[in-house]
C-alpha cells in the first residue's frame, strides 16, 4: 500500500510513474501542467510555486504566476526550482528526463483514475510535507467517487463514448480517467483498448446504433468542432438526437486534479434527469 501511495519508506519517494524523487528542501516549485498547479494550491502549499504552465488559472493566485514553457526545460531551470512537479495529462517524458539529467528534481503525477487522484494527494503531501492537508485532501476526493457510484448503482446501464476531441475523433480509452469517469457513473466505455490512452478513431463509430450517448468537455473549440461534426454523414445520429451529448465543464473534466470530481457530479447529474 505504501508503494502506491508513493513512499517506499521513511527517506526514499517515488512518484505515479516509478521514479525516485531525490529528497531535499522544497521551496521553489515549478508546475508543468494545470491540474498539478491547482493540487499544489489545494494542498496549501501555492506560496511556493514560483512559475507554472500556461493555463494555470485556478484558483485566482495561480493565474498571476510567472509563466514557464512546459516543453523548453531551459526556460524551467532558469526559474531556479528545487522542485518540478509534471504531468503524464499533458507533459513530455523527455523533458522530464532532460531536467533529470541536468539535476532538476521531479516528479510526475499519473492519474488515471479516481483512485490514483487520492494517492497523487498523498504523494504531493509526502513530497511538500503539507501530509494533514493532502489526506483531507485524499479523503474528500474518496468519498466523493464513492458517493457518486452509489448514485449510479439504479441508474440503467448505458453504453458510451468519452470525446476529447471532435476532429479529428479522439476518445478515452480504458486505463484513463476519463474511462473511470464513465465507470463511476454506471456507463460502459465503448473505445477500443490496445490503441494508447487517447486514440484517434473513425467517426462512424458514432452510427453504431448500441452505443447510447457521448460525454464531452464544453469548451468553444470543441462545440464549434462538434457542430461541424453534426453537418457530416458520420453525425446522422448526433444530428437526430438519438445520439446526445452530456456535456461537463472542460476544465475540471479535462484536469485531473482536485476539481475533477466536480464532472463527475455534473455526470451523475445529467444522467439522473435523463435515464
């Protein structure tokens, strides 16, 4: 259990990924990625992120930070951290290793599922000796799910499609915490596994008439592409309405950090007022 949690014993932290984070003072942090800036921040720890990733823009503070270029590790290091904190949701693995092998330290958060979000908490914890906030942290995340899978529990079983995105289609595949998203909320999740975490797969996958509906992020690129969608053959059923869309608010549904469970509510919700 400790292993998962990210502590292999009193001196030694690993992260989501397998990692060794070498251990020492934290008190620079940088953020490679929005939804590990705002874990950051939920554990009370913000006044001491010093630079973060574009779109950090929650909670306000975060949005008044120095900006860094999540892909250049020049730009990271030149921020001085003596920790960088990175993302599997959208980070590239080798800078990460570059910044390793300059002596940066890291660590990387993968979250791919409810589960994981609470152990991420408690790794941040264990890493920014902030322990008491990360396991209130960890326990509302819990709790949270847990709630939302017993209002899921006598809800009809429906087959669906989480979209990240409309053109070209790409969908959440199982081991995603978008996948758990659909879990939680008594959908079956109808990607394809064996094709990465996010494949890119042939819209005619949404004619498929025992696929029941599609959960979606609302953000202004991805209504736009959604319509464009809708105006296509493959759209028919999108375009009938014998194919809705669930739609979440993007941010929390596209950060898997400590809002995330906000979509799923919003999930539960939508599926409550139409069965």
């Amino acid at each position: 259990m400790a292993g998962e949690l990210g502590v292999l014993h009193a001196t030694t932290i690993v992260d989501q990924v397998g990692e060794v984070v070498p251990s020492g003072p934290v008190q620079r942090i940088v953020t490679l990625a929005p939804d590990v800036t705002e874990l950051v921040f939920a554990v009370g720890a913000g006044n001491r992120v010093v630079a973060a990733a574009p779109w950090s823009d929650f909670p306000a503070e975060a949005a008044r930070l120095p900006r860094i270029v999540p892909t250049d590790p020049e730009t990271i290091v030149a921020v001085r951290p003596d920790l960088v904190l990175a993302s599997t949701a959208g980070n590239e693995p080798t800078v990460v290793t570059q910044l390793r092998r300059v002596g940066v330290r890291v660590a990387t958060f993968d979250v791919t599922s409810c589960r994981r979000l609470a152990e991420a908490c408690h790794l941040l914890g264990e890493l920014l000796g902030t322990g008491e906030a990360a396991r209130q942290l960890a326990r509302e995340v819990r709790e949270r799910c847990a709630t939302a899978s017993r209002r899921a529990a006598p809800l009809p079983r429906r087959t669906a499609l989480y979209v990240a995105w409309w053109d070209p289609l790409v969908v959440a595949a199982p081991g995603t915490v978008h996948d758990d998203l659909l879990r939680l909320a008594g959908l079956v999740n109808r990607a394809p596994a064996g094709g990465g975490r996010y494949p890119r797969v042939d819209p005619e996958v949404l004619l498929d008439p025992t696929l029941d509906l599609v959960v979606a992020p609302r953000d202004p690129s991805g209504v736009a592409l959604h319509a464009a969608l809708v105006a296509r053959p493959a759209g028919r059923r999108l375009a009938s309405g014998s194919l809705p869309v669930i739609w979440l608010p993007a941010d929390p549904a596209s950060r898997p950090g400590p809002r995330w469970p906000i979509a799923l509510e919003t999930l539960l919700s939508a599926r409550e007022a139409r069965p």
